[in-house]
C-alpha cells in the first residue's frame, strides 16, 4: 500500500472522527426552564451537576412575574416553568385555552399574613387595609388564609377561586386590595397586612416561620410543580428533569436550606 493511499485512509477515518465528535456535542440536549428568583432558581442551580451526567445542560431563566412563564412556555420559548401551584397552572390554561399540563410535584410554599406594623393580628384595627395577590388562583387562598385566621368569613360555595364578592362577614370592615404578587412585599409599609407567597417573602428577606403572623400549615394542597406542554410530557429529557427535582438532593437542600419555611411535595 503506497504511503499516499494511507495517508488518505487516516485522513479519511479523523474526519469521521470528527464528526462523529461534532455531532455528540450538538446532540446534548438543552433544556431552558422559566423559574421565579427564590427558592425555584435555587433548587434548579442543585441539580445542574446531575443532569449534566445525563449529557443535559440546564439553562434557567428568571422571571418576576406569575404570566409570563406559562405564555413563554405555551408559546415554545421555555422546555419547561417551575414557579406555580396546580389551581393557578389549571385556572391559566382554562381562561387562556393553553395545553400545559404538570409532570413533577416539588415542594409546598406555605402563604403567609405579613405586616411591618403589627405583631399580632388581634391588634388589627377596623377599616384596615389588606392587600392579597390579585391573580385569581392565589387571590382565593389568601381569601381562604383569612377566613382560617377567623379575620372574615366566606359564602360556604367560594372554593378556592373565592373573591372579594364573596365574603359574606367582615367583622372589621377589612379593606381587601389585590395586587401583583410580586409587589406584595414591597407595599408592606403602605398596607396593615399583606397575605404573601414564600418565594416573594424570602426574596424580601422575610423568614415565613418567624415573621408571620399567620400561615399555612404544611398540608397545604398547592404545591409547587414542574410544568411542560401537554405534547411534551413524555420527553426523555424533561421526565430526567423531573426526577432530578424530586432527587434526596433537592430533598435534603429543601430542609436543611428552608428550615420550615418551604417543605418537600414528595
């Protein structure tokens, strides 16, 4: 064999090689996920190393607000979100006809009665302002926490899409005034309590355990999910995502991390 037939047979085979190369870096698989500040992005940057072992790079993108990751997700920008509960995931899609369905339960965010003036909320005076989250699913809950905190009470057929129109008793002739969630803590100081969601609490530097006036208990049925197109759901790689979110590691981060304050779903 003449030395310029084998020269061409090795140059052959390296550029197989190489592009046998190419191609495994082009098939690792992305997978962008949409996810509030805290504690979402925290427990999405724990599980980073273990789907990376999978040949999966996690690319989180942060949002500060509850509508814009379901339409980035509906509307193919987002593999996946990781922000809300069930009720407010299946009340979204009803009034906006999207096809996004759960794939993994994480954790449960326990919503809490807030103040920067009071310490208890016996000292809650007649004609107060209350500010709950003005998006229907949450705005309910916190409707729901203040009737449980005995501040109000609501038509016995509310359920948990309850608004202000259905209180049937304000004792104290509380002034309701919903607003976006994430402005919550930010209006403390303009407001007598706020009914705030954790994720929004921690990022105010709010301890749910010890600053609350009044929370949710830890059997709280909205926890918070992995979510994906209904199309999707089966996807090899979004189903090691959600495995990886109910791992001992996100486990063990959630209750060492949180202390009370946030509680495993699984």
């Amino acid at each position: 064999m003449s030395k310029k037939l084998v020269s061409l047979i090795l140059a052959a085979l390296a550029a197989v090689v190489l592009s046998g190369s190419l191609a495994l870096v082009s098939a690792a698989t992305v997978l962008k996920v949409g996810a509030s500040p805290t504690p979402h992005t925290q427990i999405l940057e724990q599980i980073k190393p273990l789907l990376a072992k999978d040949g999966i790079t996690l690319q989180v993108i942060e949002f500060q607000d509850y509508v814009q990751p379901n339409i980035a997700l509906a509307e193919g920008e987002l593999d996946a979100n990781f922000f809300q509960h069930v009720p407010y995931l299946n009340q979204f899609c009803k009034d906006r006809n999207l096809d996004l369905t759960s794939i993994a339960k994480v954790h449960v965010e326990p919503l809490g009665v807030y103040s920067s003036k009071l310490k208890s909320l016996r000292q809650l005076k007649e004609k107060a302002i209350v500010a709950i989250p003005n998006d229907p699913t949450n705005g309910g809950r916190a409707l729901l926490l203040l009737q449980r905190a005995k501040l109000i009470q609501l038509r016995k057929d509310a359920g948990l899409a309850a608004t202000e129109l259905d209180i049937a008793k304000n004792p104290k002739q509380l002034q309701i005034k919903p607003l976006e969630a994430a402005q919550l803590a930010r209006s403390l100081a303009d407001v007598d309590i706020a009914v705030i969601n954790t994720n929004y609490a921690l990022a105010a530097k709010l301890v749910p355990t010890k600053d609350a006036l009044f929370i949710e208990d830890k059997n709280s049925p909205y926890a918070n999910i992995l979510a994906v197109r209904t199309k999707d759901k089966n996807n090899p790689a979004l189903q090691k995502l959600a495995k990886a979110l109910n791992s001992k590691i996100v486990r063990d981060y959630i209750v060492k991390t949180y202390q009370g304050s946030i509680v495993p779903a699984f």
